[in-house]
C-alpha cells in the first residue's frame, strides 16, 4: 500500500515538473534566465512563510540533520543556473537527454551512497532500458565547443536528483514545507546577484500574461516538490528516479496538447521502453515473491 501511495505521489510530481515547459514557453524571453528563478524563489518563500503563520509546521533542527539541510537547499538553489546555461547552449533534444539521464544516475548514485541501498541486477536494467527510451525520444548531438554546457546539464540533473532523493533522510521528522523553505531561500540568495550581474530583464507589472505564466509555474513548484518529498518518503531512491521519469512522457502530451508538437515513431517507442523500465522492478519483485 506504502509503494502504491509513494507512486501515486511521484506521478503527480512528475505531472507538475512536465508543466514548467509549459509556463517557460509562455513566459517567453520576458524574463532573463536568473530574474524569473529569484521572482519565483521570492513568492515561493513568501507563500510558506504564511502558511506556517497558519499552521505552524516549522520546527528547531537537530544537529545531526543540519547538514542535510544545507546540501538539499544548496543543490535546489544552484541547480538553476547549470540548468539554464545547458539548454541555451545545447540543442533542446542533446539538454534534455543530458539532464534526465543525470538525474536518473544520480538519483542511483545518492541512494546506494548515502541510502544504503541495494542496487539489483533488476534495477540496472531497468536504468539502462530507461536511457534507451529517453536515446529514442531526444536526438543527440554534441560538439567540441559545447562540453562544459554538457558538464553543466549534467551537474544539474545531479543536483536535482539530490534535491528529492536526500529528503528521505529528513522526511517523516520535517514537514515537507520546511524543507523546501530552505532552497527557497537560496534560489534568491543565488539568482539575485547573477540577475544582477547579467541585466536579466523583469517584464512590467501590466504584462499580466507573462505574470499568469510565472504564477502556476510558481505552484507547480510549490505541488511538485511537495509530492515529490512525500512520494520518496515510501520509495527507495532509484525506484523513485525511474518512476520520475514519466515526467518526460507528461511534457511530451502537454506538447501536443498545448502547442500541436507530432509525436513521432520514435517518441512513442521510447515512451513505451521508459514505462516498462519504471514498471519493471515492481513487477519482477512481485514474480520472484510468487
């Protein structure tokens, strides 16, 4: 029941991650790339702020979980410039599979590093079934000039798989609001200057669309880390990765729903291998139990 409720959770995560394409592309070029990061932190920060005026979940931190806190926050709160660097400076396809490839990785490499978890046969598999579909989905090309934004997409995805996986070392004891407060913060801290630094743009106050676009994209944030802290609390962390990765196939549908985006041959292979990839552990658990 535990796992069903986990993947429940994970599967709203990833609905809510696949949307910020659709609030990005809506937003345009009217933000720069650190000044919608801050705006968001900033709202984001106000809005859990007041919810603990009302329900008063922030609690003192042990010692011993400070560290946690302070590498969770950090990952959330540089994972945004890499990201961004990566994909102005890649073909979409190349950022794409770079960055979910590293999440997923790394989401392995977290959970067997500091979750002290076993890493079958089966769940290397259904990793390496998983880069296949995402290989079929996202055309790759790569030049020479163009490896350090590849080594920063893949530091992002790094970081965005510690930004879910390490709150299972907090979860059960923090409420998940708490600990998204603290990359909050640091998406502030760390993409103001960098806003600053660079002369990104904020569009005016009466360009309400752009505005509309930057607010769901806020609570999507806000829904989408909560269900992830929540679905990773009943998951190890490399199921937890792969189940993720329908976020991929829910960016896809919002392409085609949204802006007429085709789905090719190719698209709907790849979307098939990452669904058995993610479904693959459970069900081979399930046969070896029987």
């Amino acid at each position: 029941m535990s796992t069903t409720k986990g993947t429940i959770y994970i599967l709203i995560s990833a609905l809510f991650y696949a949307s910020y394409g659709v609030w990005s592309r809506l937003m345009g070029a009217s933000f720069g790339s650190f000044s919608q990061a801050w705006t968001r932190g900033l709202f984001l920060l106000v809005v859990v702020l007041v919810l603990n005026y009302k329900l008063r979940f922030l609690k003192r931190i042990r010692r011993e979980d400070l560290p946690w806190f302070i590498v969770i926050a950090l990952a959330g709160g540089i994972n945004q410039a890499p990201y961004y660097f990566g994909f102005q400076h890649l073909q979409i396809g190349t950022a794409t599979l770079l960055f979910y490839a590293s999440l997923v990785i790394g989401g392995y490499v977290l959970s067997k590093t500091f979750l002290s978890e076993k890493i079958s046969k089966t769940k290397l598999f259904s990793l390496a079934l998983s880069v296949l579909g995402m290989a079929l989905i996202y055309k790759f090309s790569l030049g020479p000039g163009q490896l350090v934004a590849a080594g920063l997409t893949c530091i992002a995805g790094a970081l965005g798989a510690a930004t879910v996986v390490l709150t299972k070392k907090l979860s059960g004891n923090y409420s998940e609001f708490q600990i998204m407060l603290g990359y909050f913060a640091l998406q502030i801290l760390i993409n103001t200057p960098l806003a600053l630094l660079n002369h990104d743009s904020i569009p005016s106050f009466t360009n309400t669309s752009v505005w509309a676009a930057q607010l769901f994209y806020a609570i999507s944030m806000l829904i989408a880390n909560f269900a992830a802290i929540e679905g990773f609390k009943y998951l190890e962390g490399s199921i937890g990765s792969l189940i993720g990765l329908a976020e991929i196939l829910f960016g896809v549908i919002f392409g085609w729903l949204f802006f007429y985006e085709v789905f090719s041959i190719s698209t709907l292979i790849g979307g098939t291998v990452i669904v058995v990839a993610a479904a693959y552990p459970n069900l081979h658990t399930k046969q070896v139990s029987a």
